[in-house]
C-alpha cells in the first residue's frame, strides 16, 4: 500500500512538470555591465551580440566586437552560443569557447566587463525579474532611468562615440518654476507633475534613446548617433508637448514649461562624460537665464 501511494504521488509531480514544461522559456541576463539587470528572451531565429547598431542584443562596453558571438536554437531545442571570430573571444564559465551549448545557470563573458548569465523562466519568473531590474535601475515615481544607470551609460556611450568617432549628445532639462508648483499646489501636486512629465518624455524619445531622472525635476536623455543640429527637432518636440499638455490638479490648470540645453560629440571641450554634463548644463542654464521654455545649445566661447 505505502509503495502505491508514492507511485502515484510521483505521477502526480511529473504530470505538473510536463505541464509547465511548455511555458518555460530561455533568457539571457546582463550580470555585470553597462547594460545590468536587463533581459534577452531566447526566442525563435539567431540572436547576434555585439556592439553593431544591426545587433540583436547590441553591448556597447570595452573589449566587445561589432559581432561578437551569436546564440541559436538547434534543431534539438538545445540553445548553442557560437564565437564569430572576435578579438577579445567569448568565455563560458570560465572557459574560451568556440561553441557551447548552454545550460541553466550558464555564465558567459564578452569583453572586459559584461557578464551575461543563461537562464529558463516561466512567466511569472520572468515579471519578478523585471520587477527587480526596474527597482534596481529606475526612479521609483518618474520610472524613468536613475542616476546611477544614467551615469553608467552615459561612460559607456562616451567610450563608443570617441572610439568610433561617432555623434553623441546629451540632453539635460530642468522642469520651469517647479518651486512655485509645489509651494501653491503642494507636493502631492508636484509628484503628479513629475510624473506626467516623465510619461510625456518617454512617449516622445527614440527606443534607443536613454531617457533618466537626473535630480529633483531635472531630467536627462543620452541619444547616440545624432547631431547637435538634428537633436534640436527632438528637444524642440518635447518642449512643445509639455508646454501644450493640460496639467490638472484639483480642477485647475498648472502652466508648465521646459527649459533644455544640448551639448554634443564630437567637441573638443568634452574630453570626459563629466565635460559633457558640463556643457549640456551650461546651454540649460543659457536656456533659463534667456526667458526658459527654450533650447539652448553649448557652443564654444
């Protein structure tokens, strides 16, 4: 009699993994990187890493190739992750690979700093996952980008933009007055702004553009692979949108207007992402001294 009980008790638990077997999916984990905490899904077709803009899984730290390695799912369902000849090569818990097929739990170096770790989810994993990955790199009210990931990428997309020579610019903005929001309306009137404002911004920005929450109402976004003279259309439309969006609060409209400067690469005056920040506040401040509601682009004196 015990032994039938646990016959079908064992039944019982491979029935309920089977059953899961089929909502289970392959992730990729940025680990250790510019790029921490986000997540790849494995799905159909091959997936190519590397620093290229046509790359899949695009990582821009030092050390990566334009193509670096590409991840495939065989025939057999195994995920295969195969070298495509790059400088610094593509390690697999430790080793230099060629090709490897991963298992969970796998860890895979490219470059100097990116640490990626191989892994199956179900669903509710996978939202628990982003769950930490939206704590641990975005502003707990805008949901924008912090501070933290802003710098982060800002150092990473510098390095590229020197590197390869490539147009790089930085947008910082500062919300108008927003003293005189919190001290007619209150905080809570202040919150729904920055709130809003950030919504506006991010529907407003490129994909790829990284849009963050720089302090207080300041705000910032890192867009690669434009001109100074072409991010005017950008910084010119957010302005628009939030000088025309109706702020309510209690009934009443709040006016509410931007004030954003631009400074960009290549530029001889940024030699460190701290000289851009520098310069993009100083056409902010340009911006602000000039009447606000306004962009300003940092020009050398």
């Amino acid at each position: 009699m015990a032994d039938e009980e646990v016959t079908r008790v064992t039944s019982i638990d491979l029935s309920e993994l089977t059953g899961k077997k089929d909502h289970v999916k392959a992730y990729l984990i940025v680990l250790a990187g510019s790029n921490v905490g986000e997540m790849y899904k494995m799905e159909d077709g091959d997936k190519i890493v590397g620093r290229s803009a046509n790359a899949e899984i695009q990582l821009l730290d030092e050390g990566i190739s334009r193509k670096h390695c590409k991840i495939r799912r065989a025939p057999t369902g195994d995920v295969i992750i195969e070298d495509l000849g790059s400088t610094n090569g593509t390690f697999a818990n430790g080793d230099r690979i060629a090709s490897h097929k991963l298992a969970d739990g796998d860890k895979i170096q490219v470059g100097s700093t990116t640490i990626l770790k191989f892994t199956y989810h179900d669903n509710l994993e996978e939202n628990f996952q982003r769950q930490m990955y939206d704590s641990a790199l975005r502003d707990g009210l805008t949901k924008a980008f912090n501070k933290r990931y802003f710098t982060d990428r800002l150092q990473a997309e510098f390095a590229f933009a020197h590197r390869h020579d490539s147009p790089l610019v930085l947008c910082m903005m500062d919300l108008d007055h927003f003293k005189s929001v919190n001290d007619t309306y209150g905080h809570l009137a202040g919150d729904y702004v920055l709130q809003t404002l950030a919504g506006l911004i991010q529907a407003t920005v490129r994909a790829e553009d990284v849009f963050a929450r720089y302090g207080g109402e300041e705000f910032a976004v890192i867009s690669r692979g434009i001109t100074v003279e072409s991010a005017i259309i950008m910084a010119e439309r957010i302005r628009h949108v939030v000088e025309q969006h109706a702020f309510q609060w209690n009934g009443t409209r709040m006016p509410i207007t931007l004030s954003l400067g631009l400074a960009g690469l290549p530029n001889p005056m940024s030699r460190t992402p701290a000289d851009l920040i520098a310069a993009a506040d100083e056409a902010l401040y340009d911006a602000k001294r000039a009447g606000r509601n306004q962009v300003k682009i940092f020009r050398t004196r």
